[in-house]
C-alpha cells in the first residue's frame, strides 16, 4: 500500500474517536520521567505499533546530565484531625509535586504550607508541578481546596520511593529503501494531562502504526520519551545514527480547538520547515513559528552541537493557553476531530517527504506538444486552463534539476499533490526524468 | 539622431492615431498560425519596417513539434432552410473556427450543435477558437444567433484548405555598435482580434520604424511570429543566434484601458526586468507580475533550455478582461492614446537599456570639489538641493564600478533620466569615466 | 571604571544642563571652517578632554580640495543715513555671509540689494548663508529688517579678512586594549546656531570626557572639524589611520525635541548599523534611514574610496525642521533632556561596541543542566520564564561561534544587555568560552 492509497482511505471521523478513546485509557496513569507509570503506558502503546523498550540505568552519564534514580508513588494525601483526605492523589495524579521524596509526618498547616502550590488565578485547577533535580516534596491542589484547610495539625503522606532503577523510553523503527531517516518524537512524561501530551503520543504511535503499513522511501524512527532526560539519554546513546536524520517533528500539543501551529527547526530554512509550511498552509488557518530554544525537545534536538534539522508541530503554542499545565488540560480539553485532523497534518507532511523530488525535462528547448501526447484540450482559445494543465506546465517549465516538487508546488501557489501528480504524469510519458 | 532626441521629438497624440489607424487596416484579415492572412499583415508591415518574411515548409521538424500544413480560407457560412447566411464568415474572420477542414454538407440542427460554439455569459459575443493540431471543424456564433436557429436541415460549408505549404514569419534586423541583441517579439496570428494582438504587432512595428532611425548600441531583433510554433520556430532555425540575447519583450495586449503590465522573465532579476519596472514605475499606475508559465511566447523564450531574459509588456492581462478572444475584442476596445502610451514606455525601456552603463569615480576619496568647476551653486546653507544637484552627488557616490545607472537611479530613488543626465555630465568633466 | 558603572551613575537631569550650558557658553562665538572662531571653540573644549588643536596651512592640497585662505572678521554693519546699524553683526554672528570679503562702501539699497538674504516665509528669521569657495559678501538679515530698509544711500561694512593662515581641527585620541578605533566625529564651523551644531559638538566632548575615565577594549578617536573641508583635510593627512577604523559615528543636532535618528553607513549592513538599530529600538521611538550621499561628513567618510562604517546619529534630520540654518536654530531650540538622551544613546552604543563578543558553547551537544549549578528554578512546571532565565537559553543556544551576543540580542528579541549579562554569566559558570 501507498501512503497516498492509506491517506486516502482514512475515515477522519474514526480515527478521531479511536485516538481519543487511547488518551482517555492512558489518561489516569501517573507518568513522570522515569518509573512504572511510563513503563507501563508505553507497552500499552506496544498494542499499536512494534515498540522496543528501553531500559537505562540510574547513574549513568548522558552529557552533562545523570540519568536519576527512578522515583514511584503508591500513594498520597494530606488527612485533616478528622482523618479526612483533604488532599487525595487517588483522584489526580497531579496532586503530588512529581519526584517528591517520601514523607509520613504530622505537622501544623503552617508548616505544611510552604509545600503547597496553587494557582490563585484560577481557584478551581490543580497544578501541575514537579521537582526532579532537587530533593524536596510537595503537594498541588486548587485554591478553594487550600482556603478549606482550616488552622490545625494534619497528617501528611507521600508514599513514594526514589532509588536506583532505569528511565524508560520506547522506539519504533521503521526501515525504507533508504537509511536516511525522519524522527518522530514525543514526550510521555506528564501525568494525568491530556493535550500535554497522550495527544502527541497516541498520535506518533498511530503515525508509527500507519507508516508500518506502507512502502517508505525513509526510514521513520518514532521515539516516546521522558522530557529532556529522555531526549538527551536517547541522543547520547544514538550518537551515530544522528548523522542519518534527515528531517524531523516533536509532536506535542495537538488536541486542543487552537490552530495548527507549527515552529522551526533552528536552521530555519530546513525541508522539513518548507514542508511543514506548505502542508499547513493547504490545510487552512494556521501559524508559523520561528525557533526558540523554549518548548519540547526540539530544545535537545536543536541545540548547537546537533543542529538538527527537527521542527515541533503542536496546535496552541503552551505558553498561550492558561489549562496548560493544570488539572484543566483534561479529557475535555481534547477533541476527537482536532486529534483526527492533527494526525492528517501529519501524514500530509510525510507524504510530501517521500514524494519530494527533483525531475529533469528532457524536452527543455520550448514546450512539448502535449496536444499529440493527448494531455492537451483539442479546441483552443478560452482564456483559463484547469488545474491540471496549469501544473503541467509548471512541471515542464520548472524541471530543471533545480527546483523539486515542492519547488515548483511553492512557485505555483498550486498544491504539492497537483503538482506531484503532474511531474508522474509526464514522467511517465517520457517528457521528464526522475533525478537520483 | 539620438533616441532621446526622436524621444523628445513624438507627439503622442499623432503616434496614436497612427496606430489606431493601422490596427483598423489590418482588422478584417482572417489570419491564423500559417496562410495568406499572415503573409499579407506582414507584407503591409513593410511599408513600417525594413521587414524580412520567412517561409518554412510544412513537416519540417522544429524541436518536438512539426510545422502543420498551411490553411487557408476563402468563405465559409451556415445557411437555413430559406438559403439566408445565418453564420457568415463573410461578416466575421471568427466565425470559423481557426484551422477547421472543408466541409460541405447539409445536416440536421442536432447533428450541427457540437461544432458550434458560444459564450453562454456574453450572449452578443462571438468567440475565437482554434483547432491546430487536431482535424475538426467548426463555428462560433453569439449566443442569440444559436438561439435564434430554427430545428431543421442547414447547408454547412467551409471552403478552406489545409496542404503542404509552409509556415510565414517577418523579422527586421537593426544592427547596432555591439552584436548583443535587444528581442522583441509579437503573435501575429490571431484574426480579426484588435488589441490581441494588431496592437502589439503594430506598436513593434512602429518601434523598429523608430529604432531603424537612430543610432543604436544595442543591435535589435523584431519578431512577428504565429503564436507558440511561430516562436519555436523561429528559435529551432536561429539557436545560434540565441545566445547573443541580452535583453527581450513580448509585446501582446497594448491598447485596452487599462494599466501597464510587465511580467517578468523566468529569471525574475534579469536586467529587462529591473529596467521594466523602473520606467513603468516613472510613468505611474502599473503592475508587475512574477512569471508565469502561461501567457504569450515568453512561453518558449523562458522554457528551461533557453530562460532567456525575455519579458512581456501587456495591459490587462489576457485572463482578466471579459473580451479577450471574443469579438468585443474590436476596433472599439482599443483606444489610441494607450496606444500610444504603451509605444511610448517601449521606448522608455530601450532608452534605459542603451544608456544603463557603469561609470567609475576618478576621485573617489571624498567628494571632488564641485564649486571649482561650476558644477555647484555659490551660496551655500539652505537644506534642499535642486535634483540635478541630488543626482550629482548620487552620482559620484555610487560610481565605484559597483553600480550601474540603473542601480543609482533605484537606490536613489530619482529617475533613471536625471541619473544618466549627471553620469555623462560628471563624465564629459572628467570627473567619472565610463567603463567599458 | 567600566563603561557599565560610568552608565549606571549617571544623573541624566545634571548631564542635560551641563550640556546646556556649554552649548550657552558656545553660541555667541562667530565661527566659520577657519579662523579665531573654530579655535577659541576648540581651546575652551579642551577644559572637557585631552584635545589636540592641528593648524593645517592654507594653500595645503587636501585630495581634490585645497585648504583656503583663513578667514576672521571683527565687526560688520549696514548703517542707514542717520547712522543707525540697521544691521549689525553684533548681535548675531549670522548676519555676515560666511567668508565674506573685507568691504566699506557706502552704496544705494538697490546696489546692495543683490547681497542680502531673507527668508521671506519666515519673516523674522535670520538665514545662515555662506560663500567659501566663491569670493563675493553679503548680509543674512530677517524679510521685516529687509522691509524696513527705506531707499537711500547706506553705509556698508564688513571688517573681516581673508588671508594665508590654517584650518584648524581639533582631536582626541584614547587609546584602548585594541589599536582597532572607532571614530566620532562632528563639524564645529557653524557660527550661532545651537542644535547644528553646538549639541554634537559639546556631546562629542562629553562622550570623550567619559570614555577618558573607564577600560576601553577599543581605541576611540573624537574629531571637531569645520564640516567637508575639515573631514577632508583629517582623511588627507590620516589614510594611514583609516584602515584601523571599525565603527563610527558623526554626531549633528542631537538637541531638538525630535526623536532619535539613525542614518546607516553607505554599507548598510555594517556592525554600527545594525549596533545603532538596536540600541535606539530599546530605548522607544526612533527612525533608521538609509543612507544618502547628503548631510554632514559622513559624505567624506563614506566616500566610494573610503566607505567607512560610519553612520549618523541626529535627531529631526536637517532637512525637516524649518529652523535648520536660520536664528531660530537658538539656545531655546535645544532641551537639555534630550541632549542628554543623546548622549545616553551614544554610551548605549559604545557599551554594545565594547561588549559584544562571541563565545562558544563547552556543552553543545543537548542543553547543559542549569539545575545542579544553580542557575534554574527548583520546582518546574509553569510556563512562563523570567526573562533572565530565556536569555540563559538563548544564550546558550546560540553560542556556537556564529552569533555574537549582539545577534542573539537580535535573533531573540531580548535587550542586549540581558544577553550579555547571561553569556558573562555562563562564562564565569565555565559553560562558555570567549572567543578570541
């Protein structure tokens, strides 16, 4: 199967429903950058597509960084004098300051508060903290759930345990006729936050389900990993194959109503960017971000010593939406067809990849007759040409072996698929040829 | 004489007359991509230019095509049942549709009704179609004219013919002091059709009369070729000739209401192309259009294995006015003085091009002393200079063999007029001298 | 000192009447490109910076020019019939033509008439005018002194000379760690006008007196020369010089109420340019204009054969403001807060000079972990970052040895200072290396 025969089959709506119903099954499971709870999401995600996990131990050197202990939590809560469970990590994973070191202690409110975060602007969402790199504990909850505590001693639990173990991340690789490889990543450390990120996960693991399906002139490697300790352990070990990524995307963020909004690779001018663009810009409303080394890890991918060429498509950029980050970023907060039509972008944008490519005319010196070739309409004389002709000529005018499909599709203004259609229809005649 | 001197010399108001009164002569006959039509136009343009015609059998081979059979028509109508001309071609060069094959038969309506054609949105206009390399025949007719044909049994005849014969196309070669050359081109082969293209063809015309009369850096090539094979031909027989080409125009669609239009070459940065813009941009409302693969023969002279630095001069473009390639397109629609205007910023181009030279500064080491020389006035402190003074300084500052006039003149923002006017009087008193 | 503690402690209020007061100080002497005026200027400077004063001979050949005869003048009037000074030199050094010959007559007001000047749009304004290269006299006066003249016999006199002397130029030199220079340079011939050019002149000395006192990585060079002929006469005699020059400014009405503006270098694109632009957008509203071979001695700077990076900083450009060469240019024409907002400008400058470097990142390969050098906020997970903390990314990221700190400035849109102080930051934390 082609990827445009998969594409064309796709049913939006289903996929939308089936992406959603993953993020809801993955949704109560309590991530964090290593431990059980992305152990066990990503050999769930072993159901959609073939994942390798890895395992890296605790204290290994990774660049500048260690790979941590491995931190797990059982359970949590903070009981008032009446034995209440004011504050229940049963009911969101969020409740607990990720990487909070053990606690079992009675202590006054007073001296409980300052391990209390909140957000004052809006009373109602929990928090969504974490503290992996300094030895502290915590706990999140609503500010209406803090203004309830009333002066008193409370019993304070953090059933967690933070000892030497491994990180976790999972790899799906998929070869091509090629060993020049496109990079698939997303990060799979939050806890129970939908659109940052099981939107960008489900959606890599059905991408990675699908290119498994068809013929690929790349190789895809598809990565779930820890945020940041996970990037920087993967890229560590993978030295080598670095030097194969030709093109690449972080997906993050695709759930929610917000546009497409896809941000630059640092190079800025990479294929992957005039792709992404041009894809996006077919779709309809849409933004283009420049590079900043804020975000996802197109922070590690793009740093100065790889300069990859990996750009992150997302829908509302984090830093704009205020349920980022918080208990608001829940189920409702992604839609099915937003989820549906973000994995469409994406596939678009793996379509132009692998069918990018540069022709030669081999009539060069004024146009062919394509009348005698049967591509050209008898009776002459109108002044407006289909679509169709317009691309081919077109495609004639611009196979030089300077200018390739997407080339001529931005030249144009017409869109990749017509004009990739075009330059196989006349390859196909003899009138150009395909350049290595 | 100069081409300033014949420049400063035209009034307007004549040259437009002029050319509205050959448009008019050259009107009623029916000409196509070959025949008798075309021969006499041409032999007519003689008496503007000194004009060579050219005669290129049919079957001869000219990159991917074949030069056709020769047409000609000598009458062609549709009676009614009563024996009256209810299509005559007679009356209209468009009522057939262009190349057609004999026919003499009688027919039912029914049977008729695919070979007629009209403009169901213009319904008083006939439309111009053609039909070159596939062997039909046909009519155009207003839409009340078909409406108003009766069920019924019609005599259709068409006495044309279509033999070996050959391919006809006028040239007029003006040598200059250097063998590069300046092209200008224009269709010819349109019937009774006023602004496309007798307007471009006359007004190239009149610009080889103009250009025969002066003094001539450039050497000037003036083409009037049938549409597309005329072009292909004409490069299939003179591919030595092309290189030569520094510097071209397709003139098509000059004397509509609307403003100047200049697309530019494939190249998009060739110097025909700033040059263009330069002057349209000093004689007001215009457009500048990027290229395209469509339109006229820049067509053939911008096809990859050429890309010569060829670009069209028009008015509205062909695709925006509702008249183009119908009848309305008359002797009405064009109007003299844009005529005369579009003449008039030919001439301007070609001004620029003979004079666009590169100077360099003798004393480029601050600014030389302009007061010993009389070349600034006495009293100095007020904060405006004249803009001959202004064209001077940028003059002087800009001739480091960097700039040509041209450049000066855009950077500076004053016209290229003022800026070669103080080249050559910065030059005449040694202060700059002229590189070669 | 450092240039950085010198900013930080100055009063910007005490500075802007400081100048002020010089500019007071200054306005009455009557000076033109030579004579006692320009040196008494430049003797009572020197109580501000170590200025050199240099005579250059008259009759000395400068490039294309040649150094003119010295020009002074003690007294001038015309006195009507009664013996009245109708005009009177006196009272405003403007009234005499710059560089009038020596004349007594007594004269009808017809013969006079052809030497006098008004401004008849602004009838009580005296015009500055002046006639160096061209021997004549004449008196500037206002359009009601011209109206009140009654017709009669006027005593006529002009008590100046003109004879063999020097031009006089003043100069100062403050070597630093680099023999590389930057050059600020401002004409000093305009007799009583306060904005063209007292406010370059006295900010000139000012940015001399401060740069004195703090470590300099660069050598700077203050020029106070008579406009054109003085530029000219310090290029003759310093070609050497001039290929150690890397930025420079010329400074010229930087006292009206207008906002700051920026005129780049006839390069465009050189380091102060783009050094300027940056400076001048932080601190609010401003203006960038290209450059134009008019205005001040940026003409000679940057000359075809020189084309030094020198700009220009100004407020209203000359050619905008009414008052501009006439009376009205006076001591209530200049604010000391702007003056002193110039001068600030001009340290933001030369801090930005001075600071920017490139360094190279010693973690390149994914980010550094700020977190276990303190250089990170503990607990994470909310989506915005202090400024401080972006400028450490950006920083970072960018320092790969192509981007100096003033291009990450620019690339993140973040003010220079905050990106230096992150790359000194991270140089003392080891995680940068300058480079050399």
């Amino acid at each position: 199967m082609t990827i445009d025969e998969l594409r064309a089959g796709l049913d939006e709506q289903t996929v939308g429903e089936q992406l959603a119903a993953w993020i809801a099954e993955l949704y109560p499971i309590c991530r964090s950058i290593t431990g059980d709870g992305v152990r066990e999401t990503l050999r769930r995600l072993q159901r959609l597509a073939p994942m390798t996990l890895h395992e890296v131990p605790s204290g290994t050197d990774v660049f500048d960084w260690t790979v941590p202990r491995e931190w797990n939590i059982r359970d949590a809560y903070i009981k008032n004098a009446r034995g209440e469970r004011v504050v229940d990590f049963q009911r969101s994973s969020l409740h607990v300051v990720s990487y909070s070191v053990p606690v079992r202690a009675r202590m006054s409110l007073e001296t409980l508060r300052p391990h209390l975060f909140t957000l004052p602007d809006q009373p109602d969402w929990i928090p969504y903290r974490t503290s992996y790199y300094a030895e502290t504990w915590g706990f999140c909850l609503s500010q209406r759930q803090l203004e309830a505590l009333e002066p008193g001693e409370y019993d304070v639990c953090i059933d967690s345990s933070l000892e030497p173990g491994s990180l976790t991340y999972g790899e799906v690789c998929l070869t091509g006729e090629s060993t020049d490889e496109v990079l698939i990543s997303s990060h799979v450390c939050h806890p129970s936050l939908a659109n940052d990120n099981l939107s960008g996960v489900v959606i890599g693991a059905y991408l990675a389900r699908y290119l498994e399906r068809v013929s690929r002139r790349y190789s895809y490697r598809f990565l779930f990993v820890p945020g940041t300790i996970g990037a920087i352990t993967w890229l560590a070990r993978n030295e080598p194959v670095v030097g194969g990524i030709r093109h690449g995307l972080v997906l993050a963020g695709l759930g929610d109503a917000g546009r497409l909004t896809y941000k630059k690779s640092r190079r800025g001018d990479a294929a992957i960017d005039r792709v992404a663009a041009h894809v996006l810009r077919q779709l309809g409303d849409h933004e283009i971000l420049e590079f900043s080394p804020f975000g996802y890890d197109e922070r590690q991918f793009c740093s100065p010593g790889f300069n990859l060429p990996v750009g992150r498509l997302s829908r509302t950029p984090y830093d704009r939406y205020p349920e980022y980050h918080t208990s608001a970023d829940n189920l409702q907060f992604v839609d099915p067809a937003q989820l549906a039509a973000s994995l469409t972008a994406c596939l678009g944008i793996v379509q132009v990849l692998e069918h990018d490519r540069s022709y030669i005319n081999q009539n060069p010196k004024c146009e062919p007759q394509l009348g005698k070739r049967g591509l050209y309409h008898t009776v002459g004389g109108s002044a407006h040409s289909p679509e169709s002709e317009m691309a081919v000529r077109w495609a004639l005018n611009f196979s030089d072996g300077q200018h390739s499909a997407l080339d001529i599709a931005e030249r144009s203004g017409l869109s990749f698929e017509a004009i990739d259609r075009a330059l196989r229809m006349l390859r196909d005649h003899g009138l150009l040829k395909e350049l290595p």
